[in-house]
C-alpha cells in the first residue's frame, strides 16, 4: 500500500512537467525556420481525414504532416474535422495525443484555428435546454441525457488539457481554471436529476490535483484507514497538506479554492439528495409491504415503480460513493432499515410483520397510487434553487405557523367556528325529523333579499387569458411573460413542477402578483389545467404563502358573484363549474382552509334547489371523497352528508337531479361490499385449468395432451373438472377453440366415454341457447357454434347432426316449423339477426366439407331454405349482410341471392317438389319440407340419419295425428339395373392405368409372374388397339392350327414397333397366361359385384329410413320402381 502513493505522486509529477513543456512551447512564437511546405491536394484531403478520427496511433504522422504541410487554405475544413476526431478520443493516451496536435495547430494559426476551436468546444459542452427536455417523453428524455454526457465527457477533458497547457484562457488573460468552473458550474446547476454528475466524476479522476489542488492522503493514513472499520473512520480520510510551489501550479491558487469550494457545496447538494432518496425508498418499501398485508399481493404498476426508484437510488449511491472517493469527505450517515422484517423483498410469506404494527385504515381518501403522488409528493423548491430566491435565510426556513401566537389563536377560533357549524346542523336534522319540512337559513334569505334588490344584469364575458405584451429588453419582466406563455402547456407532473422551479428565480412580489391574477383568469374551457395549475400553487405555497391566499380570496369572491347570480342558470353553468372543480383541486392539496371548503358546502345545501344541486354534485365529485375520509373533516361531512340525503327526500326533484346527486353520493362515498368469495380448487384441478386456459397453442398442444394423459383420470373431481373446461369454450381464447377441439379429438382414443359426455353437452348447450334466446349468453353461443364445426372437422360428430343444427336454427320456434313474412316468433323476433350470425358460424367452421357429392345437394337445399328465412324478417343489418355475403362467397361464390320473399317461396316449393313430397295444408313441418334429393345422404336433407336421433324424433312426434291423404311417391330408376357398357370399360380403363403405373415394381418380380401380367399390358394405340389385342390374345383354330397371338413391343430409335408372334396353344407360356387371364377377370367380376351391391344396399338402406320418417311425420309413402 505504502508504494502506490509515491508512484501515483511521481506519476502526478511527470504529467505536470510534461504540461508546463508544452506550455512553453504554446508560449513561443512559430518559427517555420524557412523550410518550403508542401501544397498537395491530396495529402491535405488525408490528414483532414486522419484529423477526424485523433488518436495515439495517428498522433506522429499528424504531427510531421502539420509540419510539412501549407494548411493556411484548409484551416475552415480543419475545425470542424479536429472537433469531430475529439468525440472519438477515449483513453488518457488520446486525449494527450489530440492536445499535442492542436497546440502544433495553434502555433501556425492562432487565430484563424484556435478561436473557432475554442468556440465549437464552448458550444458542444452548452447544458441542455430545460424546454427541449420537459417536451420529450421520459424514455427519450433518459436517452438524450445519455447520449449527451458521452458527447461531452471528452470534450470536458479535452478543454482541461487545453487550460493547462495555455491555449484556452479566461478574458483576463490567465489560464483557463476559471473558464473549466463556469462551465462545468453551468452543467450542475439547475440539475435536479442529477444527469451531469458523471461529468463532474470524469472531471476529478484526472484533474482533481491540477485544478482544485487535492493530493490523495499519506500512506500512514490510507494504512490506518484501511485497518480502521466505522463511520468515524472515514473521516481520517482528508487531502493531505502539503507544500506546494506556485511557481509550479498551472492554475492559480485563488482559482483551486473557488473551485474545491463549488465541488464540495454539490457534493454537499448530492449527499442531502442521497438521503431524502432513501428515506423515500424505505417508505415505499413500508406501503408496498403494508399493501401486501392488506391484499395479499403487490400489484405490478406499484412493484415496477419500487424497482425503479430503487435504480436510481443505487445510481445515485453509487455516483457520490465516487465523488467522496475523489474529494476525500466522509460519505453522509444513512439509517440503517429497522430489524422488523417488513421489507418488499420478503415477501415469499415466510416473514410477516410486527404484532405491535398496524395496518392503515381501509377506506382511504385517493382512489389510486398514481393518484396520492399527484397531491401528496410535492417537489421541494429548497433543493433546486438558492435560498435566497425563496424568501429564507440560512436554515431558519421554517414558517412562523407554530410560534406565531396570532396563528395558534386564528387555528383555535376556526376551530370553535366549525364546532358550532356541527351543532347547527345536528340542529337542523333533528329539525328535519320532527317536522318534516325544509327549514330556510338566514344566510339563503339574506343572499334571496340581495339578489331581488339587485338587478339583473347581462352576463359578462369570462375574462380571456392576458395575451403577453411585447418586452422592450430581456429581463425579469419578459421572462415572467414567457413562463406565463408556456404554463397552458404544462398537462404532466415533470413541466409543472419544473414551471415552480423556473418561478422561484423570478420570485417577486409583483411576479407574485402577475401569477395569482393570471391563474384567476383561466378559460372556462380549459378545465384539465386546474389540477396542475393547483399542483403549481401548492409547490410554491409552502415558500410563498401570499400566492395561496391571494387566489383563494380571488376564488371565493367569485363563488359569491356566483351565488349572488344563481337565477342565470345555463349563461353561468361553465363558470360555476370551473370555480368549483379549481376550489376542489385546490382543497386537495390543502391550500384552500377547511373551513372555507365546509362553508361552501352549507351554503349549497341551505338552498337545496336550482343551480346549487349541480354545484353539490360538482363538489362531492372534485373534493367529496378526500373530505369525507380526512380525519379533521370527517365528522363534519358526515354530518353534511346526512343533511343532504334527508333534504332530497323531502325535496322533489326531477329525474335528472337526483341521478347526478345519487352518482356524486356514491362517488364519494362508495357502498360497502363484502369481498368475493374465491373458489377453493385443489392444485390438480388448477393446474388441469391452467394447461387448458394458459398454456395451450399451437406450439404445445403436444405437450398438453400429454400432460392430460397423466392426469388420474379415475379422480372424479379431475374428470369433472375436465368436462366443465371442455364444454365451456367461451373460456378461452377464440383462436383456441379449434385447438380444444383437437384435444377433444386426441383424447378420445384414451377415453371416449369422456368425448362422448363433451359432444352431448355442446348439443345441448345450444338447444338450450335456442329455447331460452337469452341475450347475455349470445357470445358464449357464437363460440359453441364454433366449437361444434371444430368438432365435425376432427369427425368426433357426423354431417347428419350438423344439418340438423342448421335446420333448427331456421324452423324452431315458428308455428308448423316454417317462418312467413310478418310473423312474430316469441324466440326469434323479426329484427333479431342472431341466427343468421350462428348459422354464419357454423358454415364458417365446417361448411367448406361439403363441397360434394350428397354432402353438396344436401347443403345446396339448406341455403335454398336459408335465404327464404333470411327474406322473412327485417332488412339485414350492414355488419350482418357483410358477414352473410362473406360467409356465401365462400361456400358458393356463383350463388343466386334471391331479392323478393316470393322469389323465395317459389324456390322452396319447387325444391319440395323434387323429392316429390306434396303435403296437404299449410306446408307441414320444417323438417319434412326441407326436400333433398335421391342419392346418398341427400334423401333426407336435415332430418338425423342415427338410431339415437330418430327414437328422439319418434318421441316427439307420437303425439301428432297422421293425414291420411299425404301421400310421397318415391321412385328409383336405377334399382337392379346392373353397371352399364360405359361403366365397365371406365372400369377397365382406370384397371389397366393402375398397372402401367405400377410397372417398375412389376420388374422386380419372377419371369413367372411377369409372364402371367403379360396380358394386362396396355399396347399403345388406344382403344381399338387394345380390342384387336383382345380377339387375337387367345387360342386360333385358323387354318387348323391351335396357336395363341402374342404382340411383341420394340423399339428402334424413337419408334415403337409391334410384331405378331404366334405361340402354340399347349406350351407353357400359352397356357400360364390363358391361366392369368381368367384368374383376373374373375378378380375383376367380383370387385365389380360387391361395389355395385354396396351402391344399391346403400340405396335401399336410405329409402326405407326416409319412408320410415315419412311415415312418422304422419304422411303416407307408396314406393314405386321405374320400368
């Protein structure tokens, strides 16, 4: 330890010789000694280049090109470059080397260099425009302030050196110490975040004995230091004294102690900051734990704005650490926590606070957080401005509030005032009860007789807000007139608070005066200005208590013009609402007395009628709340309270007077609610809900399913809860819903039991949404629509229960199931488009599946049906129609829409008619006019092709009488007819394709094989080739021979050729492949048997189910064959 001081002073010392040499040589006149210099173009052009990036590793060949070269025309491109190369100059090394090349510089040019230099250096280390700052949101407000102390961290030490070595001077002509405080005194003043404070900290690592004369302590000391542990201790920590030659100093000795005196006083400044900062981080450590307690958790706004104040508070800790660390002074006494673990940071449960600690009252006076820091959290002008501009001497800064006895007398008389003012009204209640009448104050007759004796006169024009005059020169005046300018503009906490602080340097009592007048005459539009407005009074009140009062005596002389003038009702109804919401903001902030706030309110209420019912309204929303939960105004507004209740009930009032006065009532004073049950749920369960709700997407349905999967399903509590989650899609994400499908889908493999319990109670989940049609359930129905056409997606449901949905959805509820024009359905009211958006749902889901075949016809006859439904009620809705057309692009863009009901009807008769369904009366049922067509599922279009879905059907049309003269003819034309000539060559064709593609696995079987599929090769040719094959592949008595044609394929070039090759009919090739031959088509007779009697049983099966329905309808069916 003993050896790092001497190195450090030899160190000191070395710097110090090399500065005053280059002083010196600064000092001397420039001798070129003659020499020619060169005028190159291109060597200039590169050592402005190099100039823009100074630097050790450039520093020799600068220096020998400053030397060699003219530069006297390029001295204009060499400032700006030289300013730009210094922004770059990070390490002591650079600095020094860029100091050398502006002194060469200097010695050639002093002027024309040296003085614009200087200037641009002045400019870029200028502190930042308050203005500029206030107008950045705080994110780019922090960016700035960072991007600026790494601007002028170099050139704050590049100016250092420049001082020392006698190149930048003060106007008197001595070295540039006084130049380097002002300025660094002009960044650290009027700095209330502390931004500059890394400048000052750069400023004193390298410059601390230079320029304010501080050497580190002895090595006796930093030994004894080191050894020592206490806050006591820390003080043995002083600069050394020891003998200095000012014949050696480069800066003055007047100019070192101003200077070590300015960077004490704001090491001072940084200590009390510290400590107010922690004082305030312990106590929203304390409310952060109290709201714990209270709520069981920290709400995140509140736990973000601890972990912020707790940054900058280890900011701050760290910054004056470091300066106390450079200036040797003892870092300031900061109060250790309390033992009592109520800190934040415990809050995991395994501490808890102190038996003898309190929590605070429930009902509390600020609806929020941000609210109470608003009105509570006051900026301290003490800490941003002199003194002196505040009115205080030394730190007798304390009000004469409590050693006045003239105020302790005022206090008390208050006091009594508002005692009697209590008994009154108690007074007046028991009036009310007994009587049961509206007594009259004297104050009300009294305003009643001044209001007839006076005339009424027009009613004047609110004031405009004075329009700054110009200035005849920069002053006091003009600047006051600016800060009134831009005081509309303050809308947040950091302009207004930083407006107080510009006030206090202008702090007079005609300034006083010009404010108090100014905030008198605020435009009765502008009524969001009156909070910060009165943000602005209170901070400058507790040092300029005149302001307060002035403005609350301007407020209440004009709360008397008012009440004076209570006849004009809608004329004066801004102005009222602007005194009374600026006498509310005002009384939160406690500027205006209690008692003047309280009076106020007793005279609104001894003349409960007209204007005065809006003005209490008004008071109880602004101020009613914090008076009502204050507890030295608690009392007395209850009281009021009461008073006001019982005089509305003896009063009457229109409709629109006693909701404004039950809302404000209620505002103020909200009613006591019992707090809300939480369900208890065991942690599998939660955890089940969490998998569901939270973690389910697309990216991790693999491993929720998984997660399911282990879950005991033999648990009922489990699989209840399970079922619930599954049946309610309304509960997650609708982006999700075809995902719970999906789940629903995988699980059913494992537990099927369970999908089946999950799709039963979706269908009955929207029957009941059809029988009950109960608005506030209409968004859990759209996603259980949606639901169910996930469902039929991942074939947990057939196409038969979604047709069936479809048709109830436009036949239920109607008279015989058929919706007519102007016919008025209890559950489906004319101007109710709610089905047309569920069925739109449903299509949306599931309707591009049927897109063929019956699925398609079946669909076709549900639009036909669908738009004879829509055209039954009231014009569609423009979001409605958008989603209809939408919806019909989609599944049929070539779709006629049909314009006219008649339209319609003709449409759906003839689709009636198709089936050949002609049923007596008014149409019959809806389900059994649905029509449909004759093949494959189409017969029954609408009606539910399963067991289960008919014996319901039976069962709720036993009870239905049949008509004996419906009668259905059904005919099918097809029945046992056998494939026809087309079909079977289709048949062969498609046979024979199959084949040919599957030769290449065809040569990888034995010779026998290939031989017995020679006959199924496809010779090109076409058809007529392939038929010639036919006759001639096979045994020939021609010419008496029993021979067999085979064609042989060659090829030569690009050309095929065919060869007849005669083989006789008893070789072993001849008879293989007559063997093959009749072995396939045998194959080939029987696949084409069983398809085609898969097609007719198929067929059969729908006629006799659709015969059966027919019947049960109460239609008679005769079923007929075509010849």
């Amino acid at each position: 330890m003993s050896s790092v001081v001497p190195a450090a002073k030899d160190e000191e010392e070395l710097k110090r010789n090399k500065r005053k040499a280059l002083k010196a040589l600064n000092e001397e006149p420039y001798n070129d000694g003659g020499k020619a210099l060169d005028s190159s173009i291109k060597k200039h052009q590169a050592l402005t280049k190099r100039l823009k990036s100074i630097g050790y590793d450039t520093r020799d060949q600068t220096l020998k090109d400053i030397e060699t070269l003219v530069l006297a025309k390029y001295v204009d491109e060499i400032v700006p470059a030289t300013i730009e190369g210094l922004s770059r100059c990070k390490t002591e090394k650079d600095v020094w080397s860029a100091v050398e090349i502006i002194s060469a510089l200097h010695r050639r040019f002093p002027d024309t260099f040296t003085r614009p230099l200087i200037a641009q250096i002045a400019t870029g280390l200028v502190p930042p425009s308050k203005a500029a700052l206030a107008a950045l949101p705080p994110e780019q407000r922090e960016k700035e302030e960072s991007a600026r102390i790494v601007r002028q961290r170099p050139l704050i030490r590049v100016a250092a050196e420049l001082a020392l070595v006698g190149i930048l001077k003060d106007v008197s002509g001595r070295n540039g110490g006084e130049w380097i405080m002002k300025t660094l005194k002009d960044l650290l003043s009027n700095d209330p975040s502390l931004t500059s404070l890394p400048l000052l900290s750069t400023f004193l690592k390298s410059y601390s004995r230079p320029f304010l004369g501080i050497t580190g302590p002895s090595p006796a000391k930093q030994q004894a230091s080191s050894d020592a542990t206490g806050a006591d201790n820390a003080e043995t920590q002083s600069p050394e004294q020891v003998i200095i030659n000012e014949d050696d100093e480069l800066v003055e000795k007047d100019v070192r102690d101003k200077f070590r005196r300015m960077c004490e006083g704001y090491y001072e400044t940084v200590s009390k900051k510290l400590v107010k900062e922690h004082e305030r981080l312990k106590e929203q450590d304390r409310r952060n734990h109290d709201a714990y307690v209270r709520s069981g958790e920290i709400f995140e706004d509140r736990q973000q704005a601890y972990e912020k104040m707790a940054k900058s508070y280890e900011k701050l800790q760290t910054s004056c650490q470091t300066l106390s660390e450079l200036l040797y002074l003892p870092m300031p006494d900061l109060k250790a926590a309390s033992k009592k673990s109520d800190s934040i940071l415990l809050l995991d449960g395994s501490n808890s606070r102190g038996e003898g600690q309190e929590e605070t009252f429930v009902g509390n006076k600020w609806e929020d957080e941000e609210e109470r820091r608003f009105y509570e959290d006051l900026t301290d002008l003490k800490d941003f401005v002199p003194k002196s501009f505040l009115g205080i001497e030394g730190d007798n800064d304390k009000t004469n509030g409590n050693n006045n006895p003239a105020n302790a007398e005022s206090e008390k008389q208050a006091q009594a005032d508002a005692a009697k003012e209590v008994e009154k009204l108690e007074a007046e209640i028991k009036s009310l009860t007994l009587n049961g009448s509206i007594p009259t104050s004297s104050a009300s007759a009294d305003n009643e007789d001044e209001e007839d004796e006076e005339d009424v006169t027009p009613v004047p024009t609110p004031p405009r807000t004075p329009s700054p005059g110009p200035a005849i020169g920069p002053g006091p005046s003009q600047m006051l007139t600016t800060l009134l300018a831009k005081l509309p503009d303050a809308t947040n906490r950091e302009l207004i608070d930083q407006a107080a602080v510009d006030f206090c340097s202008l702090n007079s009592k005609a300034a006083r005066k010009r404010l108090v007048k100014f905030l008198g005459q605020i435009p009765k539009n502008r009524l969001d200005l009156l909070p910060y407005y009165s943000r602005l009074v209170a901070t400058l009140n507790k040092y300029m208590p005149d302001i307060g009062t002035d403005l609350v005596a301007i407020l209440e002389d004009e709360f008397r013009y008012l009440q004076r003038k209570k006849g004009i009702v809608k004329e004066l109804a801004e102005v009222r609402r602007k005194n009374i919401t600026f006498i509310s903001a005002l009384t939160k902030f406690s500027v205006v007395p209690q008692h003047l706030i309280l009076h106020i309110f007793k005279v609104f209420i001894d003349d409960f009628s007209g204007a005065n019912i809006d003005n209490i309204a008004m008071l109880l929303e602004g101020c009613g709340r914090f008076l009502l939960r204050n507890e030295e105004t608690s009392a007395k507004m209850n009281a009021m309270l009461e008073l006001m209740r019982r005089k509305q009930s003896l009063t009457h009032l229109d409709p629109r007077q006693v909701l404004v006065l039950e809302n404000a009532y209620y505002q103020c004073n909200p009613p006591e609610r019992a707090p809300r049950q939480e369900k208890q749920r065991s942690p599998v369960v939660l955890f089940a809900r969490h998998l569901i709700y939270d973690v389910l997407a697309k990216k991790t349905i693999d491993k929720v399913l998984k997660l399911l999967r282990k879950l005991d399903w033999e648990n009922k509590d489990v699989v209840t809860a399970l079922h619930k989650a599954f049946t309610k899609p309304w509960k997650v994400k609708y982006n999700n819903v075809s995902l719970l499908a999906m789940l629903t889908y995988d699980l059913q493999r494992y537990h099927s039991a369970f999908s089946i319990g999950v799709v039963d109670q979706v269908l009955e989940d929207i029957r009941r949404g059809v029988e009950q049609n109960v608005y506030a359930n209409n968004q859990r129905r759209v996603a259980t629509m949606k639901y169910l056409g996930e469902l039929y997606i991942y074939r947990l449901i057939g196409s038969s229960l979604i047709f069936n949905i479809l048709w109830s959805l436009v036949t239920f509820g109607y008279p015989d199931g058929r919706p007519l024009p102007g016919q008025v359905s209890p559950l489906d009211a004319p101007d109710d488009f709610f089905r047309v958006r569920l069925v739109c749902v449903l299509l949306d889901s599931c309707g591009m599946c049927f897109d063929r075949g019956s699925l398609k016809k079946r669909l076709d006859t549900f639009l036909v049906y669908f738009q004879y439904y829509i055209l039954c009620k009231d014009p569609l809705p423009m979001e409605v129609d958008f989603m209809l057309t939408d919806t019909l692009e989609a599944l049929r863009h070539d779709l006629k829409r049909f314009k006219t009901v008649e339209e319609a009807a003709t449409a759906v008769d003839e689709m009636l008619l198709s089936v050949g369904q002609v049923i007596e009366g008014d149409g019959g049922d809806g389900e059994d006019s649905d029509g449909g067509d004759d093949s494959d599922e189409a017969a029954r279009v609408g009606e539910p092709d399963e067991e289960e879905d008919l014996i319901t059907e039976n069962d709720t049309t036993n009870d239905r009488p049949a008509s004996p003269d419906a009668v259905v003819l059904l005919s099918n034309s097809q029945e046992n007819h056998g494939p026809s000539k087309e079909d079977e060559e289709d048949f062969e064709k498609e046979l024979a394709k199959m084949i040919l593609d599957s030769s290449v696995e065809a040569r990888k079987v034995d010779k026998k094989a290939a031989l017995a599929m020679w006959d199924s090769a496809v010779i090109p040719g076409g058809r007529k080739r392939r038929d010639e094959a036919e006759n001639v592949n096979g045994v020939d008595g021609h010419n008496g021979e029993n021979v067999m044609k085979f064609t042989v394929i060659s090829r030569k070039g690009n050309k095929q050729q065919m060869k007849q090759l005669a083989v006789p009919g008893d070789s072993a090739l001849a008879v293989q492949t007559r063997s093959a031959q009749l072995q396939d088509k045998v194959e080939q007779q029987e696949l084409k048997r069983l398809v085609l009697d898969y097609e007719q049983r198929e067929e059969q099966e729908e006629t006799k189910s659709n015969v059966e329905i027919l019947r049960n309808k109460g239609a008679k069916a005769r079923y007929t064959k075509d010849a």
